[in-house]
C-alpha cells in the first residue's frame, strides 16, 4: 500500500516539475524605452506543504548585451515569499536560484514572491497546497523529555543557518542509507493526547543494521561533528554537511563517525555507521535535509533533484 501510494506520488511530481511556469516580459518605462526586467519560473508549479519551492530568475542584462544597450554585469537579485528573505545564488549564465523551503508549519495557501534587485522588480502568486500528514500518539511520563544540552542545542542551531554560496549538488540526491523508510517526513504528534503544534519528523528515518554504510546525499563540507560521548545526548552522534547554497543534511543517531569537521565529501560517499545513539528506540538513520534552516521533505530531491 505505501509503495502503491509512493509510485502516485512520484508520478505526479514529475508531471509538476515537467509544467513549471514562466512568466517574465522585458517592460517599458515611462518613457516609452524598453527596461531592464528579470523573467522569473518557478518550480513545482503546483507545490504543496514540505515542498521547496525553486525560483530561477534570468536576468535581461547580460541576455541583451548584444543589442546596444548598456548591459552591466548581472548582479544577484533577492527573492523573497511572504515577506521572508532569501539570497539567490548564480546557477550558470545569468541565471539565479533562491529555494524556498515550506513546512508542515506553514499555512496553505497564497505564496507571495517577490523577485527585486537591479532590474525592474517582479511579483508573483504561488498556490501552496495543503497536504495530509501521518499522526503519532505519543505517551511520555511526566519529566521524560528534557534530554539534550545547551551546547548541543548551540552547535546544531548554528549549523543550521548555515548558507554558502558555491553549489556541491548535481542531479537527485542519494539515498543516504539501504535501509527501509520506518518513518517518513512531516509525521506529527500528539503527546500525552495534546497536539503538539511546532513538532513535525524534521526528516526521513530509516531503519537498519547498527553500523550499516550512511553514505552523503551528495558533496559537501563537513560543518558539525557531534558526539554522544561531548554532549550531544539527544541527537547522538552527529555529521552535519554543507550542500551549498543553504542546503544542508544532518545525520543523527550513528554508531560511529569516519570524518571530521572541514572534510570535503563525495556523493555516496560513507561517512559513518547506522546506530542508535542519543533519543532513539532503535537503530535507525534520521537524515534532516534544511533548506534555508527549515526542514524540507528530501522525496523531491531524491526523485528528480532540483538545478
Ligand atoms: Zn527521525
């Protein structure tokens, strides 16, 4: 049945994909001459709750260097979706990607983006669909969930923000483990029969062998280590890795870890060992994929990946 449904799924996130919109004309200013304006698509066109949403904006600049006008280098513009900003960083030509990242939390509806910078701004309505998510319910004894330390807390925030401009992604992202998915993104819970209203899986789980090959979803540098044994007792031991351009993954509950800070990393390449450190039943990998600091569903990006 979850494989039946995955396969729907899929399918209609290709046909997403395959319809992104374009809009974008040059304009004409008051005086009647033709200005500069960004041509903004975005992708998927119909996203729903834990979808990224990818905003390219091609500028006209260099694109009409040929024609006489004056044509400065393009420069990168800064797209921002209700009101939140997010840089756009360059993916070849003159062409620029901000990825806005949503989230269970997020309230369907109207995504207002707005593209601004050297050109002509541009404005543009997203329809974000709501989307159902599994529910857990949860039983905890009284004074059973303060695990985890300051520090821990710190450093993972801190990597969190992380945003760098280079861009190690190619293609759809790997799957980090061989393991089956045990639970997917976006799960939410009840605890002690009360909604917990800001919890949602902040990721994938999947389960397998206690010390099983966890391989990187794709190049990046290594930004956080973190282990069980120095504090980190509800994540365990933990690799964070920088993607580029505010794409991150985390790592956590692992058996053991085979890089350091500052390693730079090949897709599938194996970082550490599957296990149960820290808050866990069972052995198990949670992978968090953060795009802009928020936790986004990784299924897009392994599936057919984003530019
Ligand atoms: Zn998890």
């Amino acid at each position: 049945m979850a494989n039946y449904i995955t396969k729907i799924h899929r399918r209609m996130r290709l046909a997403q994909l395959v319809s992104a919109w374009t809009i974008g004309l040059l304009a004409a200013d008051l005086f009647g001459q033709a200005a500069y304006a960004y041509e903004v698509t975005f992708s998927p066109s119909s996203p729903q709750l834990g979808d990224t949403v990818a905003v390219v904006v091609q500028s006209a600049q260099s694109a009409s260097a040929g024609t006489g006008m004056s044509a400065p280098t393009a420069s990168a513009p800064t797209v921002s979706a209700n009101g939140m900003s997010y840089q756009s960083f360059s993916i070849g030509g003159d062409r620029f990607q901000s990825l806005i990242p949503t989230s269970p939390l997020d309230s369907p509806g109207q995504l207002i983006i707005q593209v601004s910078g050297a050109e002509e701004p541009r404005s543009l309505t997203v329809n974000l669909s709501d989307r159902t998510f599994r529910t857990q319910r949860i039983w905890l004894p009284p004074g059973d969930n303060d695990l985890g330390t300051d520090e821990e807390f710190e450093r993972v925030a801190a990597f969190k923000r992380l945003v760098t401009p280079e861009r190690h992604w190619a293609g759809p992202l790997l799957r980090p483990s061989q393991g089956y998915v045990s639970t997917e993104y976006g799960v939410q819970r009840y605890y002690n029969g009360v909604f917990a209203e800001d919890y949602y899986h902040r990721g994938v789980d999947y389960a397998a062998a206690t010390g099983s090959a966890v391989v990187s979803p794709a190049a990046g540098y290594v930004r956080l280590v973190g282990e069980e044994t120095n504090g980190f007792e509800l994540h365990g031991n933990t690799i964070g890795i920088d993607h580029g351009q505010g794409v991150l993954s985390i790592m956590i509950h692992l058996s053991r870890i085979d890089v350091k800070e500052g390693d730079f990393v090949t897709a599938g390449q194996v970082i550490g060992g599957v296990g149960s450190t820290g808050a866990s039943t069972g052995p198990h990998l949670h992978w968090g994929l953060y795009v802009n600091g928020i936790a986004v569903d990784p299924v897009p990006w392994r599936d057919a990946g984003f530019e």
